[in-house]
C-alpha cells in the first residue's frame, strides 16, 4: 500500500519531521470533524502548518472537508490496515490517552498477571546494575508509550529489559486489540542476561506476545540488522555517566533516520552538577529533552536510590547520531566506576563482613544468600561505607 504520510511530508516539509503528519491523521481518526483550527491546538503546530497538511491529504482523497476534517473511506482504511489500527478498542484507546484516567482498575487482570511473572523473574544482578522494578511500574511505562503514539503499528526496542517492560507492551496491545489474532507493533529485548532473554521468550511464546529477543554485549556496536529500524526504545541504564552514554548511543544507532522520535529513559535523580553534565551529553547526541516526570519510576529493595526514579524523555532531531558508535571498553557499572568497601554487622550475632572492594563478598546479596557463617542469620546492618576510588566519569 502507498505511504501517504511520506508523501505528504515530501510536499510540506515541515520542520517537526514526518511524526507530525502522522499524529494529524490519527488525531482526525480519532476526532471525525474536527476543525483545522481546534487541530492546530491539539498537535501544538501552527494554523498554516495544518491546514497545508489538511490539503495534501485532500488531494490524495485520504481526507474530505466535510463539516469538519473527515477521513475518506481510503483515508479509514489506510489508517486501520496500513497504520495497524484495526479492531482496536477505541473507546479504552481514549481513556488511556487522559493522563488523568484510573488505568489500574481495567488492568486489573493484567496486573495480577504481571505480579507473578514479576514475582518468579531471575533476581537482579546488581554488579551489573540491575534493580526490581515494580510491575505496576513496567505497565506505566507501556501506557506512556501510547500516549506518545509510539505504541500501536510500531517498531519497539528494549536497551536491557530487566524490567520486563517488553511483556507489559505486549499485555497493553492484547487489551486494545482483543479480537485481532495479529498485531502489527513489533517488540525487540537487547540484553547481556541470558537469564531474563530466556524467561521473556518463556512469557512471550505462552501469551502470543509480539516479542523477539536478542542476546548481546552493548560494550559492542548494534548488529546492523537492528540499526536504523525502530521507532522508539526504552532504556534504564546504569546509573553512571558513561552507562547511560553507552546505553542510549546504542538505542540512537537503532532507531529510524527520522525527526521526533521519542526514547524513554529512566534514570535515578541526580544532583543538579551531574545533570547537567547528562544534558551536554544529550547535546552531543542532538536529542531533544522533551519532557521528564519525577519519581514516575518504582523499584523495590532499592533504598540507596529512595526506590524511585525518573522517567525522562528525549526526541530524536534531523541530526541525531550516537556518542559512541564503536566497541567500549571503560566502566560502564556504578561498582566499577565508584569502588567501594562497606562493612555489615549481623543483625543476631553481631559478626562482621567486609563487602565490595577487598572483601570474599562482592555484594551484600551474596552475603545474605550464603547467611551467616557464625549464626546462619539472614539480616545484616550496614556499619560503614568507604569510597576507594572516585572515578567521576
């Protein structure tokens, strides 16, 4: 079928890229005569913008003026089979698009779905970062992604997903599409854990989820099959400089050559130093800082970072390119790039460990699994905490 976004972008050229065309058709899908002015409010374009957009559609018979701005019967059916939105759930779709709507309770089945996967998931390795997200958490972030128009007919990547927010994609599309057997939207995992790449193909193969899953080392560049083929990604990186630089550099090389794509990025508050130094790197990247929503993310078990994060999202410009395009070999890791020694006391017996740097445990994990070589207690008190390194980068 012929690509009329495309077209109409060649002919109007505007400089909020082809997504904005895009996002006027579904808004007129959505909103059967609306008016050009009332449209100009809702996508935040200017008055002439729209209306030269309403043209081109109109001379391509997609769209008619008719009381109102109306999709053609071509215009409806490009929509629903090239756009992928057929036998969509119109009514749950515009609920979920009010951000002040109670999702919760119409995921309830979904929720409690989530909780045991969530619950039986491999446990986090935090050498490498990793942290628990809450499955309420993972659905968010799904829902977020519609909100953007970055959902239904698209090409989705998760940079690392140890928060499963590919299952909980997934979930949201079954719900918005409840009798359609094929979905359009495709989603990818890029992960080191072969662990979590093999319990998501698990999930995925039992609910008929759209989910591929690939094994890879982002200290190595993107395989070109997977670069310049997406529409947006999520990544919740480690949480030093040079992880998110990594991180998001290979979510960039994977995305589309297009203006306004969106990159959901999760990331733990960080003093007002710190954050400026992440948005020079956003600079560097030419990425757009669109939007960022304190304490939007919820983790668990996760009391060094206040078990909240947030949740900051970018947008790709005509001159988006990744910082780092070839292999990486510096520290990446928060244990790597700040080392650190810390000292725990048994909370029954009193007995002393040493931790990190130096010490038989590398994280406090390890020591609870193994317990208490005295007593056999599970709990431990964190007495001191030295920094032995201080690598800033």
């Amino acid at each position: 079928m012929t690509d009329y976004i495309s077209q109409v972008f060649k002919n109007v050229q505007i400089e909020e890229g082809e997504i904005a065309v895009e996002n006027a058709l579904i808004s007129i899908f959505f909103n059967e005569g609306i008016s050009t002015k009332e449209l100009s409010r809702k996508l935040l374009l200017p008055l002439p913008i729209v209306a030269a957009i309403k043209k081109e559609f109109i001379k391509l018979k997609i769209l008619v003026q008719d009381k109102g701005i109306r999709l053609s019967e071509k215009g409806r059916k490009y929509v629903n089979e090239q756009l992928g939105y057929e036998g969509l759930n119109i009514s749950l779709y515009k609920n979920l698009m009010d951000p002040e709507y109670n999702w919760e309770n119409v995921f309830s089945k979904e929720m409690t779905m989530l909780e045991n996967i969530f619950n039986n998931r491999p446990d986090v390795d935090v050498t490498i970062d990793q942290s628990k997200c809450t499955h309420a958490t993972s659905l968010k972030r799904a829902i977020l992604c519609l909100r953007y128009h970055s959902l239904i007919g698209k090409r989705i990547l998760c940079v690392g997903d140890d928060d499963i927010v590919s299952v909980s994609i997934g979930l949201v599309l079954k719900k918005l599409f409840p009798i359609r057997k094929e979905i359009s939207t495709k989603i990818s995992v890029l992960d080191l854990d072969v662990r979590f790449i093999t319990y998501i193909k698990s999930i995925a193969d039992v609910e008929g989820l759209p989910i591929n899953c690939i094994q890879g080392d982002l200290r190595q560049p993107v395989d070109t099959s997977l670069t310049n083929q997406f529409d947006c990604f999520f990544t919740d990186p480690p949480y030093t400089l040079s992880g998110m630089e990594l991180f998001i550099s290979r979510g960039v090389a994977a995305l589309k050559k297009k203006k306004g794509l969106p990159v959901f990025f999760s990331f733990v508050h960080k003093s007002p130093d710190f954050s400026v130094r992440m948005q020079e790197a956003f600079l560097k990247m030419n990425l757009a800082l669109c939007e960022i929503i304190p304490r939007f993310n919820q983790y668990e078990g996760a009391e060094i970072i206040g078990n909240t994060s947030q949740m900051i999202v970018l947008k790709t410009t005509e001159k988006t390119q990744p910082i780092i395009k070839k292999g990486y070999e510096n520290p990446i890791y928060t244990g790597e790039v700040i080392k650190t020694m810390r000292k725990y006391k048994c909370k029954q017996c009193g007995k002393n460990y040493i931790i990190g740097v130096n010490g038989f445990y590398t994280t406090i994990e390890e020591l609870k699994k193994e317990k208490c070589s005295s007593c056999m207690g599970e709990a431990f008190d964190l007495v001191e905490r030295v920094q032995v390194t201080d690598n800033k980068k």
